[in-house]
C-alpha cells in the first residue's frame, strides 16, 4: 500500500532536487576549469615563450642573405599615412652610377624620355650641437674636390629630423612647410658634381696612392667624376622625437624600432659618418646660452636640476632613458633646456645599430680645436679626396673659427655646482661611450670637476 506524502514535502524534495542539480552542473563547470587552467599551466612549460616584439604597422621580411641587421626588406601597404610624411623605408634605393665618387643616379621624369641627374649626399656630420659642427664644415668645404649645400649657413637641410615631418624647432623661413625627398634632394648641386677630373691627375692620398689599385684605376679613367658634396646636420644625432610618423613604428609603444639612422641606411647605405663630441656638460651649457634660454650661470644651475628631475622621473616611470630621449611629449622641456643631446652614447647606439662601425669618423671636439691641421687630414683621408699640400691645409686651419657662442664671453663659465651635477648625470653614459668606442680620451677626465 502507497502511503500519501504531504504536498508540502513533495514540493520540498523537489525544490532539494533543483539545488542539488545546480550544484552539480557549478561543480562540473568549476572542474573543467581547474583541468583546463592545470593542463595549460604544466603544458605551457615545454612551449615557447609567445612573441613580445613590438607589432608592425608594415610586415618586414628580414633579408635571410645577409649576416647582419644592416639590410632589410619591406612589404609595404598602400595607406597613406598620418601628416603626409613619406615613407622612406618603402621606397625603392636608387642605383648609383659607377663613375661617380658622389651617390648619383639618373632619372627619368614624369612623360618624358630625358634623364636628369640626382644625387645624395656623400657625407653627413650628425653632429654634436655646439660642438664645432659649422666651423668643421667651413673648413672641410675649402678642399676643392668638396661642395657645400643650399642650406642653412650652407651647411644645414634640416631635414631628416624636422622638415619631412612638418615640424622645426627653430623660427627660421627654412622650416616653414613640409620637405618631400625630392625637395631634399636639390640642396646637393647635381650640375656641378658632375665636373669631371683631368685624367691625367693622379689620385693620391695624403701623399700616398690609394689602398686598392682598383680604386686608382677607378679614379683615374676617363670620365670619372670627382667631386662629392655632403651636409652638417647635427640635430640628427638626437632629434627623434618624430618616430611616431614613420609607418613602421607601432605608435602605440613607449618606444620606436625604426628611427633616421634605418630612414638614411635603406636610401644611401654606404654614407660616411663624421661625428664631432664636445664635453657634454659644456655642451649642453653652451647650447643652453646660444638659444638665449637664460641670462646667468646660476639660472642655468636651476634649470638643470628642473629637467633632470623631469627626465629622472620619466626613466622611472617607463624604464627606459631612450624613451625619454625620443619623447615627444617632453619636447618643450628640451626646447627649454637641451640635456638631451648630450647623452652621446645612447645616441651614438642608435647609429651604431644600423651602420658599419668604419663608416664612422668620431673626434673630440677639444683634440680638433688644439689640431685643426692633424684632424683635417685625417677627415680628407677618411672621405677618400684628392691629396692637398700641407700650406693648403695650414691656410684652413688659419681661418678665424665661426659660430662662436658670445652670450657666453658675457655671462661667464657655469657654477662649480652644476659641473658637479652634470658630471654625476653624464658619467654613466661617457663611461659606456668610452667603453663603445674603446678610447678614454671620451671619458673627457681633463675637464672633470673631480679630477681638478
């Protein structure tokens, strides 16, 4: 016989029921994601690491013949980028003439069978900033074989770290609008690059002939053309701040991959690098009062320890100097006090990461003011021009020196204080420059505060 259960304990049991289902599907979910998380976790052990690096807007394909990280291919997208900056590393590299000592090439314009002559410079000097860049340039440009450029003091694009991105840190008409590459390439006079030598001139080499015989024979043959032009830009060595613009950056990152020095590589990958130091403490000092940014050494002093502390706290907060060197949103700070062109080994990586160390001609400049004669030689030597007697070279070293910082004779050398603070600030990075570069002489020990 079936006995009646009350309603209400039915209806309890079932609700029992309920609860329980529910707890049991909770409970087979909850175990299904313990085993999950478990097997991932001891599995992912034996996996490799996912990739960190940092994403491309462009896919790039390394080029796998080559043995170094010099050269790069690159697939490129036909988006337009932001600000109408041109892409420069999806660009094709022209083909340089034999016979031409200067990067030349011809080009054929737009719906016409006529070539024209173009060319690049043969040699940049990246700088530093007052660091004698303008006097060295002058003086460079006395040797006959050796042009100047349409530039600013005939020396200066402003390109490559200003003018292609629209941007100037200097109110000159130079800097107005933006430069295309086309536009960059008229500042190199292209008619008379292609001057031609006598054939039978010699090439010879500060009294020797050259090291290769082919490089004689080459020199030497009809028709070869001599002459070679470059420019002095030294905002090149610091000014990259723009990185964002250049469309293989991942402008959501702290930091660039591609900066100028991969932009120059890919269009002109055999240019020689001429590089000028000057004691870093004094240059920023006298880059401080050439820009009028202040009327005294104890203005300077606070000025200093202001944007250190800025840039200090900067490093802490992303970890890294060169994110804050190359900080856009810090430019005003440096237009104010330009600390940012002294941390020369940092700067010089940048350089380092991309073109053959012997490309690379790098002086002090204290050796070069106490010398100028010794120094010169080694530059014409380095630049591969014709030889020049030694009365030619004593009459460039008399030239009176140029661009000569005079709101500093009126205010007068920085506080002891300041010295010792930028030296304390610089020296990490003039150890390291001189541990890159394998020469104390960059330690610049004759001008520390301590050692006097």
């Amino acid at each position: 016989m079936k006995l009646a259960v009350p309603i209400h304990i039915r209806t309890g049991v079932m609700a029992m029921r309920r609860v329980l289902n529910s707890v049991t599907a909770c409970g087979i979910l909850l175990c299904l994601v313990v085993y999950l998380y478990t097997y991932n976790f001891y599995t992912g052990i034996s996996r490799p690491l996912p990739d960190i690096r940092p994403i491309l807007s462009h896919r790039m394909i390394l080029d796998a013949s080559a043995e170094d990280n010099y050269h790069q291919k690159y697939v490129c997208s036909n988006q337009t980028h932001r600000n109408k900056v041109e892409d420069i590393l999806c660009m094709t590299p022209p083909n340089f003439l034999d016979n031409y000592q200067n990067p030349c090439w011809k080009e054929r314009g737009n719906g016409s069978g006529e070539t024209s002559l173009k060319c690049l410079p043969y040699f940049h000097i990246i700088g530093a900033a007052k660091a004698g860049t303008t006097d060295l340039f002058s003086r460079i440009t006395m040797h006959p074989s050796i042009m100047k450029v349409d530039g600013f003091l005939q020396k200066e694009t402003f390109y490559w770290s200003w003018r292609r991105y629209g941007k100037c840190e200097v109110s000159l008409r130079y800097c107005e609008n933006f430069l295309t590459f086309n536009q960059f390439l008229s500042f190199f006079k292209s008619d008379k690059i292609s001057l031609v030598r006598d054939a039978k001139m010699s090439y010879f080499l500060n009294g020797e002939i050259g090291s290769s015989s082919a490089n004689l024979i080459r020199r030497n043959k009809e028709n070869y053309h001599h002459m070679i032009t470059g420019h002095a830009d030294p905002m090149d060595l610091w000014g990259m701040y723009y990185w964002k613009d250049i469309p293989q950056n991942n402008a959501t990152l702290s930091e660039p991959v591609y900066t100028t020095p991969h932009l120059i590589h890919h269009i002109n990958p055999a240019l020689k690098l001429i590089v000028i130091l000057r004691e870093p403490s004094e240059r920023t000092y006298s880059h401080y009062l050439f820009r009028r940014l202040g009327n005294s050494a104890r203005e300077f002093h606070h000025h200093a320890v202001g944007n250190f502390t800025l840039l200090n706290t900067c490093v802490k907060n992303v970890g890294s100097m060169r994110a804050c060197l190359f900080n856009e949103s810090l430019l005003e700070h440096y237009k104010r006090f330009p600390i940012h062109g002294s941390f020369y080994s940092i700067l010089l990586k940048e350089w380092f990461s991309v073109f053959p160390r012997e490309q690379f001609l790098i002086m002090r400049t204290e050796d070069y003011s106490s010398n100028m004669t010794s120094h010169l030689r080694k530059i014409f030597n380095f630049l591969e021009v014709d030889d020049i007697t030694e009365t030619e070279l004593n009459n460039m070293s008399r030239v009176p020196v140029r661009r000569i910082t005079k709101h500093k004779k009126a205010i007068g050398n920085m506080l002891p204080e300041t010295k010792l603070f930028l030296y304390k600030i610089f020296q990490p990075y003039t150890q390291e420059l001189a541990d890159i570069l394998h020469d104390k002489r960059f330690l610049w020990e004759e001008n520390s505060i301590i050692s006097s």
